[in-house]
C-alpha cells in the first residue's frame, strides 16, 4: 500500500472515530457533570494508537522484552523493600491479593505490588507486571472490592499492552543511550512515572477491570465505588472537576473526569444487579480495615446482595 492510501486510510478511521465518538456523546449515560468532551476523545483516540501500533510492527526496537524488562523491575523493588513483606502489614495484604487478581491475567508476566510511601493515594503499572500502590490509596478506599477493582484496573493496563507500549514508543521517538537491560529498566521507571495514559487507555482499562470483577467474587458496584472515593478524596483536597465542558481543558486531560466514571459504572452495576437478583457478592469493608484479604478471612457479614 502506498504512502498515500496509508493516510487516507487514517484519516478515514479519524473522521469514523470522531463520528462514532459524537454519537457516543450523544447517548451518552447521564452523568452529574453539566457536560463533557471526554466520551469523544476517548473514542477519537482509537484510531490514533492502533496507527501507532502498527507502525511499532515495522520499526524494530531491538530485542527488548516485557517480560525480562518486568523480572528487572520486580528484583530491584524486592530489593528496596524498607522491611520483609511479613512485617509490613500493607504489603502483606497486597501480596495476599494480587494472586487473586492475575490469576485471571493472561500474560505470562509474575505480578506482584509493591507498597509506596506517599499519603497521596495513587497506583501505577509497569512493564511485566509490576504494580506501585501507595499507603495513602488504602486509607481512602472502602473496601478489599474497591481495591480490588484499582488493581485490576493497573493489571488492564499492563494486559491491554498499555505500559510496553509508552516504552516501545519513546525508544522509536528518541535514541535512548544504553543497552543493558538495567539500563532500560532504569528508563522505564523514568518515564512511566511522569507518563499519563490517554483517556482510550484508562476506558479500556476501567472495562478491563469490570471483567475482572464479574469474574471474580467481588461486589461489581465496587468499580464505581472506588472512583467515589478518589473522588471524594479529590473533593476534600480542593480539586473537584469543574462541572462545564470545555474544548481543549477536556482534549488534554489525561483521564476521563471521576464524575462520569463513577456515574458510567454504577449504572453498569445496577444493570448487572437487576439481572442477577439472587447474587451474592463480597464487599470486604472490615478485611481493608484489619489488611486480612478474603481468601484469608472470609467475613459473613461482607456478603451483599443486591442493593
């Protein structure tokens, strides 16, 4: 294919993206938010990475590999552990859930979370199955489910090929002066903890996550919950989402507002209750709280039905 029907064949799916993404906006689900651009970029990104992935396939990028590049980044932090993981009571409870979680992963990568020192509460992935959960994300959330779903979330995103992805693609935009795999592993760190996923990546990850959640025996309403709680979190730090859409403020946030998030996944759930009126789901509030994870500790009273 020439040079030129390649571009005519982006565009073609720039103008589709664009149009699906209006009709989206359109119907999209109610929301407290006045208005919003974000479901349009969201599906106008689309077209935008699958073109940046294929271009990936044409331009080698050496023999870097995810999974070795994951088994550097696990052995320097289990090196960097302040404290063996037994003694530490937080990353003992990561280390009993995170088994849980990739069990329903599909890449061949050990994923493990490591516990940050930082109140702020935030997550993080990285290449092979590294994850980075700090203390101040489990003061926040609600529940073993809420974290549960944060987790997945970070897993979808490794999964999703998101994080090899902002590597591989930083390694084609610029010559990176090193070849030992410490090297690259020092650089992924680098660039992943100032780098922000599009507003595609996190809606795929925040799906990702709700498979996960169906899948699992975990209360699906704790997706929407979770994003509640940053929310309120945000709130409480002066930081709420300003409530009128606004073209390019929209275009260049890097996730969708948690407003449209949360009201986006309780609705799901609600749907998902109403057709399963005899579920019964584990919430986990009390496991969070004393960091006894469910499969350690299951709580009778943490079992809900529908609300």
């Amino acid at each position: 294919m020439s040079a030129r029907w390649r571009w005519l064949f982006l565009a073609l799916l720039l103008v589709l993206g664009s149009g699906l993404g209006l009709l989206l906006y359109l119907g999209r689900h109610g929301t407290p938010l006045q208005s919003t651009f974000t479901s349009l970029f969201q599906l106008a990104g689309v077209p935008v990475k699958l073109a940046d992935r294929s271009l990936s396939r044409v331009i080698p990028v050496g023999s870097l590999d995810e999974r070795e590049l994951g088994d550097t980044l696990r052995q320097r932090y289990d090196s960097r552990l302040q404290q063996p993981a037994q003694s530490d009571r937080d990353q003992a409870y990561l280390d009993a859930l995170i088994g849980t979680i990739a069990a329903h992963a599909s890449k061949p990568f050990v994923y493990r979370a490591y516990v940050v020192d930082d109140p702020a509460p935030n997550a993080m992935a990285m290449p092979g199955g590294v994850l980075l959960v700090t203390r101040g994300l489990l003061e926040t959330l609600g529940s073993e489910a809420e974290l549960v779903a944060v987790l997945a979330h970070e897993v979808g995103h490794v999964e999703l090929g998101h994080c090899f992805d902002a590597v591989r693609f930083q390694l084609l935009a610029q010559k990176v002066g090193v070849s030992q795999l410490g090297g690259f592993a020092d650089f992924a760190f680098g660039l992943l903890t100032r780098h922000a996923y599009s507003k595609t990546m996190e809606d795929e990850a925040d799906r990702y996550a709700w498979k996960l959640l169906l899948a699992s025996r975990y209360d699906p309403s704790a997706l929407g919950r979770s994003f509640e709680s940053l929310r309120i979190h945000s709130a409480r730090q002066g930081m709420a989402t300003p409530r009128q859409a606004e073209l390019f403020r929209d275009y260049f946030m890097s996730h969708p507002p948690l407003e449209l998030r949360v009201e986006k996944y309780a609705q799901t759930a609600r749907q998902w209750w109403s057709e399963n009126p005899a579920g019964q789901r584990y919430r986990g509030q009390l496991n969070l709280e004393q960091r006894q994870s469910m499969a350690q500790s299951a709580l009778a009273q943490e079992w809900v039905r529908q609300p």
